[in-house]
C-alpha cells in the first residue's frame, strides 16, 4: 500500500462480483444493498464506492457505520458531487 494510503483498485483481490446499484428509474435502496452485501460473511473486509449526490454518500455511509460499528473492516471511497 502506497505511503499516502492510497489503494489501486486493481491491487485489490475480488472474492464476489461487485454489487452495482446503476440504473432503473427508482431510488436504489441502499439500506438493503448494504445489509444483502455485509450477510454474506463476517471476516471479509468490504470495499464500497460511490459516486453520486453528497446526501446519497451521507445516507450510505450511516448505513455502512451500522456495520462498522459491529467491526466490520471497510474501505470507503466517496466521490460526492452536488447540482
């Protein structure tokens, strides 16, 4: 890992497809999304990205808080952008 703690995504070692909440025409749930993702095992560390509105970000890193507060191991990368 570079000195500055920065990751390259493809140094990243995938176990599962990555969960993609793209399209449609309604809002994703992001509270289900997150909690189908972090089911799946204990013990993993989960890396959640996301790109879109800063008050989409803030809601999926509560939910994702959840999880950490429990222990979980997260990498969170936020590209916010607002209109």
């Amino acid at each position: 890992m570079p000195v500055d703690g920065s990751v390259e995504l493809d140094e990243l070692q995938w176990t599962e497809e990555p969960v993609k909440a793209t399209g449609g025409r309604e809002k994703p749930n992001l509270r289900k999304i997150v909690d189908e993702t972090f089911r799946h095992g204990s013990e993993e560390r989960i890396a959640v990205l996301v790109c879109g509105p800063a008050q989409m970000a803030r809601e999926l890193r509560t939910h994702v808080g959840r999880w950490v507060e429990k222990g979980r191991e997260v990498f969170f990368h936020d590209e916010s952008f607002g209109w």
